[in-house]
C-alpha cells in the first residue's frame, strides 16, 4: 500500500531545494527529453524549471546495470542518449521485455509506491541518463 501524501502538510522552503548546474546545451536537451513524459505534462513552466534543476547528470557504458530488480528505489531517470535493454525475472529467469532507444524513462513505480524496483534496466550502449 502506498503511503499517504498531503502537500498542504509540507512547508515550502526555496532554500532547500536541490539545484545541479548545467550547461544551456544540457538544459535544452533535458527539456527536450521531458516534454513527453506523462508525469511532466500537468507541470507549470515554473515547477518544471524546478524540476530541470534538481535533475543530474549520469553517464553510463554499454553493460552496466542503471537499477536492478528488487532494490530499493532511489532515484527516477530520464534518458538522454543510449539503448537500454529491460529485464524482468519470472520464476528466476531474467527476460528481455522491452528496449529504449535514445528516449523514455523509468524508474518511477519503485518511488510512487514504495515498492521495491520491478525490473533490471541495463545499458546496452554507452550514453546518458538524467536523475530525479
């Protein structure tokens, strides 16, 4: 069961707020990869700023396991550049079920319901993903 969220409850305080620096290149590109993500399209232009800035910078090399199946969650990416392959073990045995290419995300399902990572997403290429 997911945990309760009431945003009244949270004070808002601008100090805190996470902000990692980017180029202007990088800045277009992220924002270039978020406009079609669904839980992007309600943002205002100034939310979705706030999000662009607390988003960092991952690069990754082909083979290398951005979340694996059954951990705990930790951040949500959006891909930059790159092949991803997606692995889903059932009944112990890992299979592909799906690949991005040079665009999606991932991710969120382990952070929206404080479950554990629902399954492997591993590079296949080298490139980049941005964190939230």
């Amino acid at each position: 069961c997911a945990e309760a969220y009431n945003p009244d409850e949270e004070e808002d305080d601008a100090e805190s707020r996470i902000i990692h620096p980017k180029t202007d290149d990088q800045r277009n590109r992220l924002q270039e990869a978020c406009k079609e993500i669904l839980l992007f399209k309600n943002l205002d232009p100034e939310q979705m700023s706030q999000v662009l800035d607390a988003m960092f910078e991952k690069l990754v090399e082909g083979g290398e396991h951005v979340i694996d199946q059954g951990d705990d969650g930790d951040n949500f990416y959006v891909i930059d550049r790159g092949t991803y392959d997606i692995y889903v073990k059932c009944d112990g045995v890992g299979r592909c079920v799906g690949t991005y290419d040079n665009r999606g995300c991932f991710g969120e399902l382990a952070l929206m319901y404080n479950t554990p990572r629902a399954a492997t997403i591993i590079a296949t290429s080298p490139g980049a993903i941005w964190g939230l």
